[in-house]
C-alpha cells in the first residue's frame, strides 16, 4: 500500500514557476494515498499515517456511535447512542469481553439466536432454558427435574435421603430397595423376604410378628374362613381359650383328652374304657357304669365323672 511522500518539495517553492509536472506529481501521490486498494495504512510507519484510535459516526467530530482504543487501560470500547449520549456497552481486554453494566447486555434475541455456542470451561448461568439438553459429566445440584412437565429418567444408581414421590406412574426393574415406604396402589406378583424375612407384617387389622399372628385392633377376632368345601388345615395347635362349637372333635383319627368339665345333655356316650366297652348308655345307669369302672380309674377320672354326674 502506498502512503503519501512529497514528489516534487524542490519545485514547489515561494516565487517558482508554476508548472503542471511537478503540480501532478504531488496531486497522483496524494490520489494514490486514498486510493481504496492502494492507499496507505494507518499504522504508524512513515508515510503511512498515525494508527486510528477511533471509530465513530462518518461526519461527526464527537460520535455517539463508536469504537475506542484505550490506550491506558489496554482495551477497546464498544459505544452505543442512548438517549443522545454515548454509552458504553462493552469492553475487550486480556481474556475478557464483558459488558460494562452487569446485568444489562444481551446475547442474542427471541428473533435472532447465535448458533452454535463452544465453551471449554465453567458456564455459570442464573437461569437457562433450552429446548434440548445433553449432559454427559458433572453434576445436577438442588435442581427439580420434571417439576414442571415430567419425562422419563434413567440412573445408574439413585440416592435421595428425603421422599421419593412416584405420582401416576409405573416404576419398573428396580432392582435391591434397602427401605420403602409404600402407602398407596398395589403390589402385584411379588416374593416378599426372599433373601432376609420380613420381621413385621401388617395387614389391615393382623399383624404378622415372629411365629405371632396377632390383630391390631382392639378386642379384634381372627377369622379364617375356607371358599366352598374347602377347609382350614392346622398341623398342630395350642388352643388356651375361647370356644369350639359345633366341630367334632378326633372324627377322623382320635386322640386322647384332657377336662375339667365334660358337659352332655340327656345322653352320655363313654367308649372303651380300658377293656369294658359301653354303647348308647342312658343317663338313668351312669351310676351302676361308674361303680363298675372306678377301679380302672385314675382319681382325676373318677372326679370328672363325678362332675358327669352333677349334670
């Protein structure tokens, strides 16, 4: 680029002649200095003009509108008219652009968004909105997820030590729950204490504790009621109270037992005492039947049929 030297000094002097050549030499220099491709550079050097330190409004010697160096602090200043002042918006310094206000420059618009944005460090955002989201690192720290409009979620491994609410929805695969706390819907299909026994149950009014089967409520029964023909098979009890009614007792294997009181109205049926067999025996000859068996009998029975007797 060409920058502007005198051409023709020694020509051009108080009372020379005025000529054309030396006149054009000066003039085609000073054409060449503004020439838009050719002209010269602004960069200090010699012939090349000093550096530009502002850029500003085309005709105005104070722009409102501009860019300036600033030297003493190594920046450069954006300026924008507001109000019919300038003010300035941002600065570029060392490692920095920011905007000279806090809080007041936006990047972009609604209408008009940057692309593509690349960040190789820490993004500290307020708030952030996005359409779309991808994060593959890091961490998520006092944010709701879904709080406004729930999607689906997939974790590895999730840690709460407040209350997981599953709202309407179905949670599958969960693999080992150390503790639950369920108060609601239903539990389908499920092995419950397959690996570690379960040591309290609650079931509506029973209560399932150890080797006790209890109610809850108070002076609560416990029913067990058979569908149909079916019936309530025990291996073994313990009966220490209450009442059997209406149920035979040894119908179809007999065993021995044990009284306090034997009660039978009208007709006492006693059979196979030690040797002595006894069919349908009437009330009236109980007494000839104990006299001929008491001295088969243990004192305890002897007492019973005695009782048998008072009834």
């Amino acid at each position: 680029m060409a920058g502007y030297t005198r051409q023709s000094s020694a020509d051009i002097t108080t009372g020379a002649t005025v000529r054309a050549a030396p006149i054009n030499a000066e003039l085609n220099q000073v054409l060449d200095a503004f020439a838009n491709t050719t002209g010269h550079k602004h960069d200090g050097t010699t012939a090349e003009g000093p550096v530009i330190g502002l850029i500003g409004d085309a005709g105005e010697t104070a722009p409102n509108n501009k860019v300036v160096i600033d030297t003493t602090n190594n920046e450069i200043e954006f300026y924008v008219e507001v109000s019919s002042n300038p003010v300035e918006q941002i600065i570029i310094k060392d490692g920095v652009i920011e905007p000279t206000t806090d809080d007041d420059i936006d990047l972009g618009s609604s209408s008009k968004q940057f692309k593509d944005l690349y960040l190789d460090g820490t993004a500290n955002i307020d708030s952030l909105v996005a359409d779309t989201v991808d994060i593959n690192a890091g961490s998520i720290d006092g944010t709701d997820i879904g709080g406004t409009t729930r999607a689906t979620a997939d974790f590895t491994n999730l840690s709460a030590n407040g209350t997981v609410t599953f709202a309407g929805g179905t949670v599958s695969n969960l693999g080992t729950v150390t503790t639950a706390d369920i108060n609601g819907g239903t539990i389908d299909g499920v092995t419950i204490g397959t690996n570690s026994a379960v040591t309290d149950l609650r079931v509506d009014n029973l209560k399932l504790d150890a080797n006790t089967i209890s109610a809850t409520n108070t002076n609560g029964s416990i029913t067990l009621t058979p569908a149909g023909t079916g019936s309530v098979v025990i291996g073994a009890a313990d009966i220490n109270g209450g009442a059997i009614d209406g149920t035979p007792i040894g119908a179809s294997s007999a065993s021995t037992g044990a009284f306090t009181t034997l009660l039978r109205p009208v007709r006492l049926h006693l059979l196979r005492l030690t040797s002595t067999v006894v069919q349908q025996t009437t009330s009236s000859s109980v007494v000839q039947l104990v006299q001929r068996v008491a001295s088969q009998l243990s004192m305890r029975m002897q007492v019973l049929l005695v009782r048998l007797l008072a009834t």
